[in-house]
DNA sequence: CTGGACCTTCCCACCGTTGGAAGGTCAAGC
DNA sequence: GCTTGACCTTCCAACGGTGGGAAGGTCCAG
C-alpha cells in the first residue's frame, strides 16, 4: 500500500511517516519503480506501535528502544519496565510543575475581583509587588531552568 | 547598567533578553556609543514581570497582552483576569492530557512483573493485542493531534 | 599595552509537527 | 490518445523557547 493508507491504517500523517523515516526510527520503506514508498501490514503495526507510544508521551529516542526491545523476542520485561518507570518519572516532573503554576495562578485568578477597576492582584504579583510570585511557581520555575526547555504547545 | 547584569537582576539570561527584545516583547535597548545595551531599574522591573510570566507558563503573546495591561492605568482588571483565566484552562487541559498519560502509563507499569522473562503488557498494549491503549491515554491523543503540537522537554 | 571579562551580531541546534512549493505518477473518464 | 485530479516525491521553512558558539568590538585594571 501507499503512504497515504499506512497513514490513515496508522493514525499518523504521511509526513510523519518520512519524517520518522528520515531520523531512523522506521528502516527505509520499499520502494516503486517509480520511488512510492510501500508499506506492509507489518509496517502498519509498526506504526500503530509508535502512535500508542506517542501518545503515552515518549520521546522519539525511548520509541526506538521501546522498537528495539518489542523486536527482541528474549528481551527481559525488566528494561521494559524500566524504560517506562523512567518515562514515568518523567511525566510526574512536568504534572508537578504545571499544577503548581496551576495552582499558583488559579489563586492570583480568584483574587482577582474582574471588574471595571484597574486594581489587580495578578498584575501586581507579576510586578513583583510582595514576595516573588508564588513559592510554588517559583519551585517550577527553577526546575525549568534547569532542565534547559519547557512546556510548548 | 549592562545586559549582564540586567540578566542577573531579573533572572532571564542575556541571550534571551536580546531575544524577548527581537521579538518585540521589549521596546529597544537604550545604547552607549559603542553600541552596548543600557538598561535601567525600570526595565529591570520589567524583566522580572516577563519572568514571572514566564514562571506562570504564560506564552510570549499573552505576555505581550499583560505587559500592555500593565502598562495601561486605565485597565479593567476584567481583561486581565480573563486572560489569565484563559490560560488556566489552558494549563488545566494540558494537565488533564498528561495525567491521563501518567495514569494509562502507571497502570501498564504496575501489570509488568519486570523479570527476565520476555512477556510484558507494556509492549503488549503498544503493539494494539487488545483494546486501543487506554481511553483516557486516547483521549489525550486526540486532544494533542487537534491542538498541533505537544509537550516537549 | 595586554589580558580577561564583557559586549555585539550572526547562524545553528534541539523537539515534534505542519505547511507549502515544484515536480513526478497513476488511474479513471472522455 | 489526452486530460484531470488524487496521489506521491523531495526540499525548505515555520512554530515555541532556549542554548551554544563563532568572530569580532569594548572596557577597565594591572
């Protein structure tokens, strides 16, 4: 089949497929005489494989040991679990820092009456009038800058 | 005073600076006449509001909006809490999406024994032997693909 | 006048995904 | 046969926010 149906079959957009293709987390699909890729059930389950692992949040690389260990038939589940515990993990880190900006702004939001007055706690907190934001938000943020990047989207 | 020292009086490095000021989130620099950027005690304020912004996961535009709020004396504290009331539902989706991934992702944790035996539920549910991942990771998933992109870092 | 800390601009990388341009291919209908 | 439209190809650029580094200019203390 062509990309086009591997794509719907999969639930991932061509374009994902080459790019996926592109960074080695697919091997390079069969090709036309004409140069169309074409794709086998199998490529499909493979594909399916990457659009669950997506979708619980791994990264591209943790996919491609997830591929790796899922091709192995005498893998032992430990990595498995392993790799999954750290993805974990990870996934804590960034619900923690967003409930605390959640929680941290939901606060300023409540304190704030929303009327015709210009007076606002969220601004003023902003403008560092009192204690630096929120001693939670501040923990996020210090978390962020040591990570490097952050939240998107 | 310099850039390097605004940098460390507001916690938002020099690099970024020169970006927020490319982007228009800041007014240019005053300069000497080599060239060096100025900044004052105002604009350090300044700073420190983007970064508090920043720490409240709030994007670049609406930091836009509260800077000019802020600026504004006459502003309604209304607009300011609807935007910020904007953002919370923002956050509170994007926690919705990664808990449901932590807690799709905790539940095939908890059913692998993590031995050196190959079976593993993990990569089980990956390759689709059942029903489609979880219904809350699902969920997450359409969510992410109707929203664009995706939580990075 | 030298050295080092600072500043400047510029371009590149990351991550995952999308968009578009410019062109080739395929199958159906006339 | 030829046209049309859906499909495919590659390549390049963008988003968000941040960091890294090169190549060069400036400033001050010793």
């Amino acid at each position: 089949m062509n990309i086009g149906e591997a794509a719907r079959l999969s639930g991932i957009s061509a374009k994902m497929i080459r790019h996926y293709e592109g960074v080695q987390l697919l091997s390079p699909a069969q090709r036309t005489d004409s140069g169309y890729r074409q794709y086998t059930e199998n490529d499909v389950r493979a594909l399916q494989f990457i659009r669950r692992a997506r979708d619980l949040g791994f990264s591209i690389d943790e996919i491609r040991d997830l591929l790796s260990l899922w091709q192995d038939r005498n893998r032992p589940s430990r990595e498995v679990k392993a790799l999954a515990a750290v993805h974990l993990e990870t996934l804590d880190k960034r619900l923690k820092e967003l409930h605390s900006m959640k929680s941290a702004l939901e606060h300023l939001v409540h304190g704030c009456q929303g009327n015709d007055r210009p007076d606002c706690p969220i601004l003023e907190t902003l403008a560092g009038s009192g204690d630096e934001a929120t001693s939670e938000a501040n923990a996020a943020s210090l978390k962020r800058h040591r990570r490097g990047h952050q939240i998107t989207g």
